[in-house]
C-alpha cells in the first residue's frame, strides 16, 4: 500500500463513492492517518475497510465471502480486496489465476453478478467488481493485425480444442432445441445452418472464419455443396485440412479482406466478433462483392446490449484480443442499403449450456493436457469458460444467427427453427 494514504483509498474508489458504514469507515481512516496513527494500523484499517466495501457490494448479488454456498467465494489472499477495488476486472481475473480466491461454482457467482446488474447499482468510478465479460471482446483490426487473434488464441493448440469440443470441433453456439449431448447440439447447429441457407447439391459456398472446416464438412457430406473456407489460424489451417481431405473443400490462410471470386451463399460463424466495429461495413460490402445476387449471407455472431467500442480488459488480456461484440445498432448500420433482414434467431440461452459443456470436457481431460499446459492456464481458462457461462445465463449476452440476401426473398422467406 502507498504511504500516500489518501491518494491509495481515492484510487481505491472508496473516498465520494462508498456509502453508509463504508463511507464513515473511509473518513476514519483518513483522519487517523493525518493524525500520526502508526502506519501499520492504518494499513490494517484500510484493508478491513476494502474487504467491507467488497462485501456490501456482493451482498447485492447475495453473495457472501467465505460463505457456505456453492456461489460464495472463498478468499485465501486478503490481498483480494484491495486488488480487485483498484484493478476492477483485471484484479479479479488475475488474482483468481493466482489463487487468491474461489467459488465452489464459478459460473452461479458470476451468473448472479451479472444478473443483479452491480455496475449499474455501483457507481462506475468504483472500478469496483466486474465489468466482467460483459461486453465480451473488443476493438480495432487493422489488416496488418488480422492474424493476431490466431496466433494468440485459436493457434494455443489443436489438442486443447480436440479435448475440449465436440468430435466435429465446432466452436460456436449449439442449438440445443433438441439435443441432450454436446456432438448432437452441434450437429443440429450446422443442420439448421444448411437449411436457413436453403443449400442445394453443386453450390459453392464460402465460410469465412471456418474454423477446423467443421461446417463445411457437414455441408459437402449432408448437402452435396463445395466450398472455401478462410481463417487466420494456421493449426487450425493444418488441422482443417486433414479433416476435410477427400472433400471438395478448400481452406485457406487468409484475411476477409483478401476474398476472390464469387459465392452462391456466405456463411461467418462466430467470427465478426473479431472484426471490429471500425471495420464492421468494410465486412459486409466484402460479402455484398463476392455473393451471387440470389445468394444468402448466415452471420452468426455473439450480440451485446449496448454499442461497444472495448472490451473487459481481462478478456482482452487473456482470451481474444482485438475483439469485440457487436450491438444490434452496428449490425443494422452495416447492413445498411446492403441488404434485407430476412431473419433474426436469437438463442443465446444455448450458449449457456455449450460453455458447461465445454467445461466439463477440458476438466475430464485435463490431465491428458497437463504436459503442455499448466495449473495457471488451466485456472485461466476455467475462468474464461464459466464466466461466459454465467454472462449468457444471466442473458446479458445473445448469440445470433442472421440472414441476409441482396434484394429480398419474393414472396418472403420462410424463418427455420
């Protein structure tokens, strides 16, 4: 702690903002220091001060510390507190990785942070708890920097995504209308895909963002199509490649920016979150370029409440940087005179149950993975996979799917659920 006092505590977010007990408990502090207190008790007064500030702030979410329950947080460090109160988002993910505290069920704490809304109940100086990944993912993608997400996340390696998926390595949202395992959500996923496509036999189809080439595979075996698909990872390029031999797919290390030809449907399955919003209409005048006039563009994407320009900055320390969600606002900005809104699927409760399973495969094979990987990226992506988890369940994110066509459908598209 500085010996600075004041400045330590109105960094803290704790002089104007707290209230109450709290409040009263700040100006006694300061008092005692401009009185000659012995620094020693001081500090000691103002780490009890934080971890009361905390815990009023959780109380709101019905969240105790080192409370029974299996959303309760259990502190090891009490370090935590003042971490978490001056670093906000960033101290709590970073002192979670260090060990300094636990829940028992991670995604029911931040399920009900997210649900009891605390950043709007806290004032926003605070830095207080967590913006958390409410925004999930943020800003600018220079072409210059397209391949940075690849490298930093998709690239990490191909045995952690082969324990962690489904056997057709599908990375998005699951459509679990009907499914009870995670490899029959993600088959129903790519099905409805194809079919809101309305593919046909001999028809090219371009993905941009193909990930391991999942759907493409499922759409060239089910459907009887040919395609390409692009992305910016190259273990996914490598992997994607002996997946889909045998098939006439074609996967390519690439940029959007860098499409050629000319496609009867377009399909981006969880990627334009890392397009950016600077860059969202230079995306879809791309895909107005290179898709048939007859053709349908599927844009699948993870949805925000709010236009965001950033993203939490544990998120984009850790997990995907140089992303962002975008809003309903941008999208329909980007669209704009490009295109007619055929159909708008929101199933963003499903993204809920795909995280937990995803969870639980990394956790089953976890110590398959341990000699690449170590206790602190494990705790990291625990973090990242169940404060989704819980982001979605308390509905503050929406997963997408839209579809979109040049000059309208002709006597009107029929919505597929």
């Amino acid at each position: 702690m500085s010996d600075n006092l004041p400045t330590e505590i109105a960094k803290n977010g704790v002089v104007g903002n707290a209230q109450d007990a709290s409040a009263e408990a700040a100006r006694t502090v300061l008092r005692d220091w401009r009185e000659g207190r012995p620094p020693d008790q001081i500090k000691d007064m103002a780490s009890r001060l934080a971890r009361e500030t905390m815990k009023r702030i959780l109380a709101v979410a019905d969240i105790e510390i080192n409370g029974e329950r299996p959303w309760d947080i259990r502190v090891h460090d009490e370090g935590f507190y003042n971490r978490v109160l001056s670093q906000g988002s960033m101290g709590l993910g970073e002192s979670y990785m260090d060990g300094w505290w636990e829940s028992p069920q991670l995604d029911e704490f931040f399920h009900r942070v997210l649900k009891a809304d605390l950043a709007t109940k806290v004032r926003s100086d605070w830095k207080t708890l967590l913006r958390v990944l409410k925004d999930v993912i943020v800003n600018p993608q220079r072409r210059s920097k397209a391949f940075v997400i690849g490298e930093h996340h998709y690239d990490v390696g191909n045995d952690l995504f082969q324990a962690m998926l489904d056997r057709r390595m599908v990375y998005t949202c699951a459509y679990w209308k009907s499914a009870r395992t995670i490899d029959e959500a993600q088959e129903a996923k790519l099905d409805l895909v194809c079919r809101k496509l309305r593919l046909q036999p001999g028809q090219k189809v371009l993905d941009i963002g193909c990930g391991w080439g999942s759907f493409l595979k499922f759409a060239a075996e089910q459907y009887g199509v040919t395609g390409v698909g692009i992305t910016v990872s190259k273990e996914q390029v490598k992997l994607g490649r002996q997946l889909c031999e045998g098939l006439p797919i074609r996967i390519e290390l690439q940029d959007y920016r860098e499409i050629e030809g000319m496609y009867d449907h377009i399909v981006s399955l969880g990627m334009f979150e890392h397009v950016g919003y600077k860059n969202y209409r230079t995306f879809i005048q791309i895909v107005s370029k290179h898709l048939a006039d007859d053709g349908f563009f599927l844009l699948d994407s993870i949805g925000g409440e709010k236009s965001a320009r950033h993203t939490d900055p544990w998120v984009e320390k850790y997990i995907f940087p140089n992303s962002m969600t975008p809003s309903i606002k941008q999208i329909g900005t980007a669209i704009e005179g490009l295109f007619v809104m055929e159909d708008w699927h929101n199933f963003g409760a499903d993204y809920d149950k795909t995280l937990m399973a995803w969870f639980r495969n990394l956790d089953q094979h976890w110590q398959s993975l341990q000699t690449r990987y170590d206790e602190r990226f494990y705790c990291m992506w625990k973090y990242y996979l169940l404060a989704c988890a819980g982001l979605f369940r308390a509905r503050r994110s929406q997963s997408w799917q839209i579809v979109l066509s040049k000059n309208g459908v002709e006597g009107g598209y029929v919505s597929v659920r």
